[in-house]
C-alpha cells in the first residue's frame, strides 16, 4: 500500500457536517481541508491541490454551481462529489452536467456511505 497522503477539501458551510466529514476523512487516512463558502474554495483551488472535493450548493458568497462552472471554465478534473440538501431533479442534473461524479442528498446520506464513495472515486482501499 502507498504512503499517499489523499488530499479532500470539504466545501461545508455547516461546521458541524465539516467536522464530522473531517473527523471521518481524516480516520479513514486522508488529509481534509475546509471551505465555508465557495469564494474560499476558489482561493484554495487556485493555491493547492487536492484529489477530491465534497462540494455543498447551497452555500453564501458563491454557491456550489458556481464553484463546478469555475472548475470546468478552467478544465480542473479534480472529482467533485456533491453533498446537499437540493433534492429537485434539475438541480441534480444542473450538477452532474457540470461535472460532478456523484451527487447526495444530506439528510438521506449516512457519513459512513460518503467515506466509501470517496475511497470508490479515488480507487483506493483504506481500512
């Protein structure tokens, strides 16, 4: 197994979620950082890198769809997963035509099912 350290930004106006998903993320063996909104998600897009990006849409300064059309503007294929409380079909489909590799609905999503998505989308195997 590698010493790859998988690097996850959690784009989380809800600190309790961002905490959790940390808490999580980081036990599973990876390295998170967070984004209240999605302006600082921008800023720390542009400065590092990161494997993976769990993205809210719902979010103050710019929202979620603003952050995947940036990403795509400036072809970034880093992998978005979207964890949200917007359940309407287009706002699924608006996501996913953006680019985003899976999309969740947040109080129908345990955390531990968002842990293994992650680890599917990075195809790794992490206890």
């Amino acid at each position: 197994m590698s010493n790859k350290k998988w690097r996850i930004l959690i784009v989380e106006d809800e600190e309790p979620l961002r905490e959790v998903l940390a808490l999580k993320l980081n036990k599973a063996g990876m390295e998170t950082e967070f984004a209240s909104d999605g302006e600082q998600a921008l800023y720390l897009l542009n400065k590092k890198t990161f494997d993976l990006i769990l993205l809210d849409l719902m979010m103050p300064k710019k929202n979620g769809f603003m952050v995947l059309t940036d990403l795509r503007a400036r072809n970034d294929k880093t992998p978005v997963i979207v964890l949200t409380i917007l359940n309407q079909e287009e706002d699924i489909e608006k996501a996913k035509m953006l680019s985003a590799k899976d999309y969740y609905i947040k109080h129908q999503t345990y955390i531990n099912d968002i842990v293994k998505k992650v680890k599917s989308n990075l195809k790794i195997n992490l206890k």
